[in-house]
C-alpha cells in the first residue's frame, strides 16, 4: 500500500518556485508521469513494493489506448504475458464472467464456438477483446485498490519545469503550478515529453537500415506488406491522369526516398472506435463540421475500382461492440498527417487531434451517406455507430488518439531487429514481446509512373523474444534517476513490435520494480543488481523467458 505519500501544502518556500495560487508541492518515492497502461502498472508495482507514488497524468482518463478503444489485444503469443499485465486481463475476464456484464449480446453468442471472438475468450482465464470502459474501470480499480494518488489533467511544463541537478531529476512541474518531488522519476508517456525535457537522448522518425545494421528500417519504397496499398492503379489528381488538375487530398508530391535510407516521418495515427449495431445503443455517424466529401475521393476510385473490404478490421468486442482499427489502402489513418505531432506544443498536438478526429468522423459519414459509396457497403454502414454506453463524457468519441510512435529514447542499450528476430542474446531481460514488427503507413506517394502508392506499412513476423532492462536506462550520463518503459530504447521497426500495450504494461512493471531497487540500494537506476531485480519480477509472475 501507498503508506509514505506525503503532501506538502505550499508555503513560503514552494511558493517562490511557483507563482500560482494555491499550488502545491508533492513528495513522493517514485514519480510517474502519464496516464497510461504502462502509467498505471508501473505505479501498482511500486505500491505492491511499500514506496510512496504519484501518478501525473496529463490525460483525464486512465489507460492511454487500452482503455481507449484498443480492446482487440495485440498479444502475439499470449504465454509471454504475464505478471500485472496478465493480471489485468484476468481481472477482465472476471468481469465477464459476471451475467450483468453481458447487455446486447449473451456469454455464449461471443462464445460461439469457431467465431474470431471465442479465441480472445478465456485462455488463461484472461480475456483479450473487451469494452473501453471496462478497461478503464479496471484501472480505476487498481488505483482505489492501491489508494495511488493521481493528479490528472497535469501538464509538464516542458520548457521550464524539469530541475535536473548532477545528472538526476530534482522535481518536475505542472502548468499548474504544482511540484513533484521524487527520488525516481517514470516517463510513462507515448511522447516521451519528461525524457525530452531532462535533456535525455531521444530519436524521432525512421533511422536508415545503416545505423543499426537492420533491412527493415528507413524508407520502404516499393515494400508492400499487409495489404495496406492500393492493388490498382489509382491517379492521385482531380482529373484523373491530369497533373495540371492539381492532387487529391492527402497525397504528397514529395519524393519518397530511398529504400533503407532514414527520414523524419512517422507512422499513421488514428482513432480505435468502439462501433455498436446494437439499435438501442448506436449513435448514428453524423456530419461533422467543416465536412468535405471531396477529402474522400481517392477512396471513392479504390472502391469503384472493386476493392471491398470495409468491414474487415471491425474486431468483435463484447454486447455487440468493435475495436475499429484501419485496414486497406483508404481508411482511418490518416496518413501523413501526424508529423508535427512529437515535438509539437500542446496547442500544435490539440488542432493534430482534432484534425483525425474531423478525419476519421468524415470518413464514417461519406461511407454511410455519400452515393459514390456502393449501395450494399452504405447500407451496412449504416447499420453501424458510435456506442451510445462509450465515452459519454465526449461525445461517444475515444478519448486517446492512438499515438503508434513519437520519441524514442537513445540509451543505454538500443533494442533492434537483431534483438526482435533473436539473432543476438539480449541483457538483462525484464519481460517479452513476441508481436510482429508492424509499421503502419507513413506517407502516400506518387509513383514514376504517375498513379498513388502508400508506403512505410511492414509486417514482418518475430519468435518470441526478450527486452532488456537497459532499454528502460537513459546513458548515465544524462540521468541516473529516470526510467522510460513506453518511450523506450528502440530503432523504429523493433519499436514496431515492442508498442504492443500489453508490452508497455510488461515493462511499466518492470519500472516500477527497478525504481524501488535503486531507491533502497541508494544507487543510479543504471546500477541496479539485475540479479535482485529478476528474482524480483519472476516472484511477480513477469514473464522473461520461455
């Protein structure tokens, strides 16, 4: 339990670090900020160890994508799961298991035997496809359970807040104006701003193959994995086949690149939707404001061309729900769209946010309405919705944009294809992914030939492989205090494996258990006995080898 939490009412002293009224400054063993999956395990595994923790979310919700929308897991080999991560998907599945759970469909009808649903049903007696604001409310539960303080809507100042003193972080302050105070700091952000903001290494973007000897990083021009690319010849210009008629929406004239070569783009973002064709509890799409159907018309082409596939990324969630993901080579990312978005301010990431969401809220309304779309594909969407029962508190619209990839950190030891395809022995390990390395699209292209390609999709398949403690260390000559489980040490395409939310849980965990290691050796986070620190995880049940 959070028994040595302590408040510090601001007075004279506090007060001459910060101008705002009635701020405070707040003493904790371990500070962890984000509001994260990662966020929160690394708290309760701090908690579970007797050291004080706060957590400073910048978000109001609990659970980052988990509870967001991403309710179909990308577990990959689900026995690499286990310590609080699996423990959470136990604790679903309890809630499952509860008749008053089920309102729009019964146990069974998800159960059916042979149905896509069924396989995310019960192994390990952990359910892997769930409702958003179950898994919220199972956070919620750890946080009461735990009684872990949590200060949400706390944004890091992140041009002045971060006090770093001989290489270790002395406090970190909001906007707002309160203090944090720890012996151990966790960035458990999908940006990294606290890392970034101690001065700590980071990358952004896609490191040419050369740097860490990989085939699978940089530019991937003419790489077409996953069928994420238009199989026809599509023309990206107003007038079909006429340059001078200017290009459709959201297709670049750039060049490409080079295959293997780096560049500074990032992978698409979009919004999971938790979709329902329950009547009585669908929210029919709606126009959105500012709608322009003519920001669809590349999509138009790819189905009049034939393509038909809409429907094949609506994974089942329970009571008749979906974890809507993007499938094919028009549809919810909104590709190429996102690059300001890691070192962007706020205000820069909030109009990001709100440009996918008026994206993605057009885009369900041309399918449903716009008479382009074929008949049979409009009246099934039609079908479809927004969960009335689902983030009710914005509109029926998740709350996390899902942020695949912003910073990584540079650390003590950079995970990469080698490590992911078990070609080289990994130190220290302190949990597993085993999750393709999956890259979405980063841009959208004109070919030489003149018709639109999307590039930056790969899907290469890994065994199950372990992740290093290091990859959670800044080098110690940057920060001794710090610890970095989402944001990790990572070249882009391993990143693509490593950003599975059950992995971010894995290693908040592991944080969390090596933050109250360095806390009572009196040690850099570097320096943690790795051998106290595995006997540690494994009497939590985190799994480090198979």
């Amino acid at each position: 339990m959070n028994r040595f939490y302590s408040w510090v009412l601001c007075g004279l002293l506090s007060f001459s670090l910060s101008p705002f009224a009635g701020a405070e400054t707040i003493t904790a063993d371990v500070v962890v900020y984000g509001g994260t999956s990662s966020a929160v395990m690394t708290a309760v595994q701090v908690a579970r160890l007797d050291k004080s923790v706060v957590i400073v979310s910048p978000d109001k919700h609990l659970g980052g994508l988990t509870a967001g929308g991403l309710g179909w897991t990308d577990a990959g080999n689900m026995n690499a799961v286990g310590g609080l991560a699996l423990e959470f998907y136990q604790r679903i599945h309890d809630h499952y298991e509860q008749d008053s759970a089920w309102r729009q469909q019964t146990r069974e009808e998800f159960r059916t035997p042979g149905s896509r649903s069924a396989k995310m049903y019960g192994k390990g007696n952990a359910v892997w496809s769930f409702e958003p604001h179950v898994a919220e409310n199972t956070f919620e539960g750890y946080i009461a359970e735990h009684q872990i303080p949590v200060h949400r809507e706390a944004l890091l100042n992140r041009k002045t807040g971060v006090v770093v003193t001989n290489g270790k972080i002395q406090s970190i302050t909001t906007l707002g104006g309160d203090t944090f105070v720890a012996k151990v700091f966790v960035d458990a952000t999908y940006e990294g701003d606290l890392l970034a903001a101690a001065g700590v290494s980071y990358h952004v973007g896609r490191e040419a193959n050369a740097v860490y000897g990989e085939e699978w990083n940089g530019v991937q021009v003419g790489i077409l994995h996953h069928g994420h690319h238009f199989k026809t010849d599509i023309s990206p210009y107003v007038v079909p086949g006429d340059p001078e008629s200017g290009l459709l929406y959201g297709v670049s004239d750039a060049d490409p690149g080079v295959r293997g070569e780096a560049d500074q783009r990032i992978q698409a973002y979009c919004f999971r939707m938790c979709l329902t064709n329950a009547p009585e509890n669908r929210v029919p799409f709606a126009k959105p404001e500012g709608y322009d159907p003519a920001k669809y018309e590349l999509l138009a082409r790819v189905l009049a061309s034939g393509w038909n596939e809409v429907f094949q990324k609506f994974d089942p969630a329970p009571n008749r729900k979906t974890d809507t993901n993007n499938h094919g080579p028009f549809s919810t990312d909104f590709i190429g769209m996102n690059y300001d978005y890691p070192e962007g301010s706020y205000e820069r990431r909030r109009e990001i946010i709100a440009e996918h969401e008026q994206y993605q809220k057009g885009l369900m309304y041309f399918l449903a309405n716009d008479p382009k779309v074929p008949e049979a594909i409009r009246t099934e969407m039609s079908t479809w919705g927004l969960a009335k029962d689902e983030f009710t508190d914005n509109g029926n619209w998740p709350h996390q944009l899902y942020i695949r990839e912003a910073r990584r950190m540079i650390g003590t030891y950079v995970m990469t294809e080698h490590d992911v395809l078990n070609k080289r022995k990994v130190p220290k390990p302190v949990g597993m992914g085993s999750y393709t390395m999956d890259s979405h699209n980063v841009q959208r292209y004109i070919k030489p030939n003149g018709f639109v390609q999307n590039e930056g999709d790969i899907g290469v398949k890994t065994p199950t492989y372990q992740i290093s403690y290091d990859a959670l260390t800044p080098k110690k000559d940057e920060c001794e205090n710090l610890l970095v489980p989402v944001c990790a040490s990572t070249s882009h395409i391993a990143y693509g494996s490593i950003r599975m939310e059950p992995v971010f849980m894995i290693l908040g965990q592991s944080a969390g258990a090596a933050a109250v290691q360095a806390i009572d050796a009196e040690c850099a986070v570097q320096e943690v006995d790795y051998g106290v620190l595995k006997k540690t995880l494994e009497a939590a049940d985190q799994r480090l080898a198979l």
